[in-house]
C-alpha cells in the first residue's frame, strides 16, 4: 500500500476565498478520503433573529450572505409574510423578481470568473469581472448599495425602479448579455478549460437526488428541479424554464451556470417589459401572529429554505435558515474519493460553496 | 401552517424515512424548536420536481434518544449534527459525528437556542 | 482565438477599466445610500429613529436632551431617514471616509429646547 499523506484544504487556500477546512487523505496522488471541518464563520444568527424584533431581522438576515444578500431579504420577508399570510402588491413583486435576477446575474458572472481564476485563466477572470460591474452599478442605482441592498420590507419593497432608471437598466443588460455572451462561447469552447472539468466530479441523477443536491450543481445532473417553478414573486407569469445539463460533472455546473446568467439577463428584461404600475407596500397588520410558515426560493447557489414561527409578539418564536450549501457539502464526500488531487480545487469550486451562509 | 405535515413518532422514523427514500424524494433539512419542556423536529423532503414540500414531526423529550437518518440520506449529517450542538438533541449513529464541534468551539455557549435564561441574551446589539 | 480580437484589441489600445481611486472619484448615484445626518434645529428627540434602528446606533438622552449616534455601529440601511417624520435624518449619497477611532456623534435637540421654553 502506499503511504498516505493527509493535507490541509483550506480554511486559507489561495482557489477558496471561503473559510471551510477539508482535511484530505490522499495517496499516490489519489484522494481516498475527506473530512470537512466547519465551523470557522458561525455567528448564531438564529439566535440573534429570535432576540430581536421582526422588522430589524431583515438586515440580519441579509448578512448571512454577501452575495445573495438581496434574495436573504426577500426571502425572510416572504416567509413572514406567509406568516399572516399576506399578499404584497402585484408591482413590488416584479421588483423583487428584478432584484433577485440581478442578484442572480452578478453572483453567476462571479463564479463563472472565479472558475476561470482557479484554472489559470486570468484574463478571463478580469473580463467577467469586468462586465459584473456593470451590473453592480445597476444595483447601486436602484437600490442604494452595491451588495447589501435592504430593499425588501415586510409587505413590499422599499424603491420603485422610475422609467429613466428603468431604461438605463434595460440598456446596459443588453449590453452585458452581449459580452457575457461573447465571454462564455470562448469559456465553453477552449480546449484547456474543457481539459480541466470535463469528466471531474460525476455526480449521477440519482446520486444528486438522494444527496439532497440543489441549484445548479442539481440541475447539471440532469433533475428538473427550481423552485423559481413554483411560480413564487413573479416566476409565474414569465414563462420560466429551468436550465438543466446532464453530464453531472464539472463542465456540466459550468454551463448551467453560464446559460443561467444569460436566462436572468432576459428575465429581467422581460419583467421591466410586463411590470404593473401601482402601489409598492402594503402595510403589515399588528405582530405576526401564531402561526408557522415555510418558504423556498431558488438563491444563485441554489435554494434556501426558510421557516418562520410567530407568536403573536414582535418578536418571533423561531426561524430556521437552510443555505444551498448546507446541503450541497455532502456531495464533496462522495465526489472527491478517487479524483486526482489537483482536482480538488475545481470540484470544490463547481458547487459554488458559500461558507459563511452556511453556518450562519 | 404548515402543508402537508404528518405527525410520527421517533420508533417509525426510520420507516417512514425510508419510504421517501424508496421513492427517490429529495431531502430538504430539519428545523428543531424547543417547545419549552420538549423539542419538536420536523423533517422536510420534497419529491422532484418543482412540488410543495412534505414534513414528518415528531416531538420528543429533551433527554430522549433519537435515531439518525445520516445512513438512508447521507446529507442530513449536517443537520443532524446542528441540532445535537445548538439543542442538545441525542442523535445516535450519525454517519459523521463532529462531536458538538461542528459550528461552536470549545469555549462556546452550550446549547445556545434553547430557550432557558441563561441563553437569552439581549437583543438588538 | 478570433472571436476575442476585438476584445483584445479594445483591450490593448482602450484606457484601463479602473479609476485612480482616491485622487478620481465616480460621482456617486443619487439614490445611494451614504451616510447620515442630524438636523439639530429640526429633531423634537422623539426616538422613532432609534427605536427602529436594526442596529442600535442611536441613543436618545432624554435628561440631557441629546441624542447620540454612534457613526461605527451605523450599517447605513436609511431606516431612520425614513421614520422620522420631522426629517431631521438628512440622507447623503457621499460615502464616509475611514476613520482610526470610533466617532461618537452628540447632538443637542435644539426644536425640543424651544418648545420647552416656550412652555
Ligand atoms: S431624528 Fe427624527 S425620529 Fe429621531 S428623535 Fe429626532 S425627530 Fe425623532
Ligand atoms: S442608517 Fe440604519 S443603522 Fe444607521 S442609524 Fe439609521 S437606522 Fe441605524
């Protein structure tokens, strides 16, 4: 036998800007085992949402996670709205469809650079950080910040989105569709790229089933699965499809990922195409009451399930946050045995781990 | 409210779990609440694609033992072992058990979301 | 390679994507979100903006009629400006510049002085 030789994996490594350690058991170049180490990020957010009164979880909750922290806001305002349950207006549903696929866009044009980082490619990195800009000065101008945009409120959204904004925005997502566009064929067709993710880290249907995959990292194992198909905000009425590939392996995620961010572009546009005119909030009535509630929304990494318990006080009894990577880390465990170790970093990277959403 | 709840008890866990197992249902997660003198566990699954969730409750007492479904569903580790350090809940043969060493350090609060007193802390800050 | 040659040509002759940050400065958005500021001439010390502050970054000093912001705490979110109903909040879209030492801000509510004088 071999020796065996166990390395470090983080929770500083030059490919994972994310604080998790996977202590690898390799040998002759062969990983044989993986142990994930957590715990380096938690804050107990949990606890902190129960200790404070409703209205001022929102900007908690939009702390969980840098990146999607526009889809953690809306999502805990949905699911205490559920609480009621309440109806938001039909306008400020549209704008949160619209914040979200921006959100979406700019998370996806990040993975996809970092993919290109993590294999050498650096000029392909700047490129899509480059045009990634573009779309956070939209949400600077829309929402007041660049990442943690706190647009969402219990019954509605705090800014309207006005025709000139509006058509500043329809103008430069089609220009970032169009070099997005450009970007992604060289990325999708470059024989080093492919050399690199082709056949690593195969995960079949069934296996990504019963791992409790979700997201992309699902959908490229060939699952038609997206919680934006339960018509939640305003998926269902802008004839949504989700992407699906079925390869199952790291090219797979790769061009789910890129075809993704080009169906949000179009998303978008088409919900500034169809959205209402009229009120943006509602306001809630009295505390939440009694009651439970559960809510899924399909995040860039994948879907984040919330559940609230109210009990009449402002205050609220319990709330329960699982992020897409809490559930995708398993799947780390059944795909890392038997790659070669410099594969480690792309596979890691192709479920797109986001460390600190996951220990809250 | 929740839709679609099933109330069980922890001895067919392991049975009804497997009947979603069988029929190639996606494991979601588990949300334990502290009820005061008993936890509540609800655990959620959802058959592809694109349907509303299912949950199966169960409440237990806060010294009891449960079983674990890390051997049918290998992802609910995780959550499983959450819900050992943030509740003290007994999870018996988890596939992975981190030893209350998953989220929280050595020196961390010791079941921190259970409602007691000394857990409250105050808000706001 | 040929479908990126215009990219590498805009590239090779185009000026760079970034600014010289701290000698260019873009202009920033109208809506964004920057800092705040008190209106002492305009603040009755009602306390909306503290008690809805998510995190706990204004103190209102009854006693002392003061009431007191503390700029480190402040996560910049404008829930303030937008419940206070005298619009003694005023919302800047100019970043705050860094800082070594935590600032304390006290302000003296000079609307709620009158009134009481008047009285
Ligand atoms: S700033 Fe406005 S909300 Fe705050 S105490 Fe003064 S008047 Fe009231
Ligand atoms: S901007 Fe937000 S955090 Fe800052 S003082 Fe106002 S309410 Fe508090």
């Amino acid at each position: 036998m071999a020796p065996r030789t166990i390395a470090p994996f983080g929770p500083q490594h030059p490919v994972l800007p994310e604080p998790i350690q996977l202590k690898i058991t390799y040998e002759n170049e062969k990983v044989v085992d993986v142990v994930p180490a957590l715990g380096y990020g938690h804050r107990g957010i949990e606890k902190a949402c129960e200790l404070n009164e409703y209205p001022k979880n929102i900007h908690l909750c939009e702390r969980i996670c840098g990146i999607c922290s526009c889809m953690h806001g809306i999502s805990y305002c949905e699911v205490v709205e559920r609480l009621w349950p309440m109806e938001v207006p039909p306008r400020a549903k549209y704008l949160r469809t619209i914040w979200s696929e921006m959100s979406r866009t700019h998370s996806h044009l990040l993975w996809l650079g970092l993919l290109a980082d993590a294999l050498g490619f650096e000029s392909m990195f700047m490129q899509f950080w480059r045009i990634r800009e573009k779309v956070l000065d939209l949400l600077e101008m829309t929402c007041g910040s660049r990442v943690t945009q706190s647009v969402s409120v219990v019954g509605g959204v705090r800014r309207d989105i006005d025709d000139e904004q509006k058509k500043i925005c329809i103008r430069t997502l089609q220009e970032v569709r169009q070099e997005a566009e450009a970007l992604i064929n060289v990325l999708a067709t470059d024989p080093t790229v492919k050399a690199r993710t082709v056949g690593k880290g195969v995960l079949t249907k069934e296996q990504a089933i019963l791992l409790g995959n979700n997201g992309p990292h699902l959908r490229a194992s060939g699952v038609k699965e997206d919680c934006r198909m339960l018509g939640m905000q305003a998926y269902g009425e802008l004839g949504f499809e989700p992407v699906v590939e079925t390869d199952g392996d790291c090219y797979a995620r790769a061009l789910v990922r890129a075809r993704e961010t080009l169906q949000a572009i179009d998303l978008q546009l088409e919900a500034f195409s169809k959205m209402p005119e009229g009120e943006i909030y509602v306001r809630p009535k009295g505390s939440p009451p009694a009651n439970e509630a559960v809510y899924r929304c399909e995040q860039a990494r994948g879907e984040v399930f919330y559940y609230a318990k109210g009990n009449g006080t402002r205050k609220l009894e319990r709330l329960r946050v699982r992020t897409p990577t809490f559930a995708n880390i398993p799947s780390l465990l059944v795909m890392l045995p038997g790659s070669e170790l410099a594969d480690v970093p792309i596979i890691v990277l192709s479920i797109d781990p986001c460390i600190s959403c996951t220990e809250r | 409210m929740i839709e679609n709840l099933k109330e069980i008890s922890k001895d067919t866990l392991l049975q009804e779990v497997q009947k979603f197992a069988d029929a190639k249902a996606r494991f979601v997660t588990t949300v334990c609440s502290d009820l005061g003198d008993k936890l509540e566990v609800t655990y959620y699954f959802n058959y592809s694609p694109g349907v509303d969730m299912v949950a199966l409750r169960m409440v237990v007492g806060k010294d009891e033992e449960v079983p674990s479904i890390s051997g049918i569903y290998l992802t609910a580790v995780l959550s499983e072992n959450e819900m050992f350090e943030q509740f003290g809940l007994k999870v018996k043969d988890m596939a992975i058990d981190f030893g209350g060493l998953m989220l929280l350090g050595k020196d961390s609060p010791v079941k921190p979301m259970v409602k007691d007193d000394a857990a409250a802390g105050k808000g706001g800050e | 390679m040929p479908v990126m040659l215009p990219t590498i040509i805009r590239n090779l002759f185009g000026g760079p994507a970034t600014r010289m940050y701290p000698v260019q400065v873009r202009d920033p958005f109208e809506g964004a979100r920057g800092h705040i500021e008190f209106d002492d001439d305009k603040c009755i010390l009602c306390g909306n903006c503290a008690r809805q502050c998510p995190a706990a970054a204004i103190e209102i000093n009854k006693e002392k009629n003061e009431l007191v912001f503390y700029p480190a705490r402040c996560i910049i979110c404008f829930v303030c400006a937008e419940a206070c109903k005298k619009d003694a909040v005023i919302a800047s879209n100019k970043w705050r510049t860094p800082y070594y030492t935590k600032p304390v801000e006290v302000h003296v509510a000079k609307a709620k002085k009158e009134k009481a004088k008047k009285e």
